[in-house]
C-alpha cells in the first residue's frame, strides 16, 4: 500500500524560485525542479536542507525533476500534494479503512464543489475529502498552512452531505510521522478551524492519518489524535 518513486536522487535545496519552480543541487549541478505542493512549507525550503527528487521521465517537461520530501530536522516530510489522495485511495481499496465498501468514485460532484471521494458500503454512502497535510510545530500537526476558502467550501458540503442522510468524512493525510496530534491552524485561518468545528457538531468525522514517509515511498501508517 506504499506509493513509490522509481527515480529518487538525494540533493540540497537552494532556493525557491517561485511556486512552482526551486533550485537544488544535485552532486554538485544546480537544477531547476518542479515544486509538487503551491503550500507555503517555509519552515521545510530552507537552503542547505537535504531533499529528494524524483525523475519521472515525462517528454517535453520545463523541469527534469519533482522535489517529493525533504528534511526537517531528523524527520522526512513528503512534500508531494497529489500523494496524499493516491495512498489514501490505495489504504480505502485494501479495506483498512472501511469495510464492505462495493465502489469508490473519485471526484464526486456535490453542490458546487467535487469532493475527493464517494464510498460506497452496504446501503450508505460517504462522501470523504482528503487533506495532505506538511505543517508540524513542537510535535503538533497543522492544516491549513496557508489560508483556504476552497477547503472551508469543502467543509460546508460535508456538511450539507450528512444533512441530506448521507456520511461525511474529513481525512487529514499527514505527510510524516512521530507527531502528537492534528489540530487546525486557527492562527494562520480561524475561519478554516471555526468551520471544522462546525462541520464535526454537524456529524462530519474528522480524522488524521499519519504516513511511514522514505525517500523514495509513502504510506498510510496509523491514526493520530484529532484536537479541535
């Protein structure tokens, strides 16, 4: 249930150009990588960091690598925003998660947003959104590191989901291991917490998730204390 990265080179970060673009340095030849996550992580790109990148190999690309984790301190954050959804899915399928299931549909359409997921089990359907999450301060897992009215959008329509008899499930996919607990980042944006809340007193589950993170894989590993 791991998500690999075939291509992995270990390398030192220089320095983020902008979103989408960083420099590093890879045996000695600065190289321009593609940034996987548009987050912030201002505590994770600090130059001389050691991170990993990984060469897909795709024709025509602007960029030879994408930048996939990098250390902070004696813990290896994985960095790539599309992982968290591709290994919660895998951990869904493999039925750790949730029993019984007889379909996952990916991008479920719900109000006027897609969510990330619509599982099916038994007679019930459960509309999940996943949240990749890279923020850790003294032990304590964050989201959102910037704010986010599209997550708060999300919010509401869990919301709204279990109100229409449905299930509704926030998953907070925390891209490292060794932390304390997850808790909402109510000083980066208060409304993002105030939301949460608001959507577990509606009957919306919260969970966090954290990963087995190596160079070159993620994984699911086990659940983490919620505090809202």
């Amino acid at each position: 249930m791991s998500m690999i990265y075939p291509n992995i080179r270990e390398g030192i970060f220089i320095a983020r150009l902008n979103r989408f673009v960083a420099e590093v340095d890879l045996g000695g030849k600065v190289e321009r990588c593609h940034v996987k996550n548009t987050g912030r992580c201002r505590e994770l790109f600090i130059p001389g960091a050691t991170v990993y990148v990984n060469q897909p190999g795709t024709p025509g690309r602007a960029t030879k690598y994408d930048l996939i984790a990098v250390y902070k301190g004696d813990r290896l954050v994985n960095v790539d925003s599309q992982a968290p959804n591709k290994v919660f899915l895998e951990y869904l399928r493999s039925g750790s998660y949730m029993s019984g299931i007889t379909r996952v549909q990916p991008e479920a359409a719900v109000g006027g947003s897609r969510l990330d997921f619509c599982v099916e089990h038994g007679r019930q359907k459960a509309f999940i959104e996943v949240k990749g999450v890279t923020l850790e301060q003294d032990g304590v897992a964050l989201f959102p590191d910037a704010p986010t009215l599209r997550g708060v959008k999300h919010l509401h329509e869990l919301a709204a989901c279990v109100r229409a008899g449905h299930q509704a499930q926030v998953v907070f996919v925390i891209q490292m291991r060794g932390v304390r607990h997850f808790t909402p980042n109510n000083k980066t944006h208060p409304a993002f917490g105030a939301a949460l809340a608001a959507a577990e007193a509606a009957g919306v589950k919260v969970t966090a998730l954290d990963c087995d993170v190596r160079p070159d894989r993620l994984a699911i590993r086990d659940l983490v204390p919620v505090k809202l």
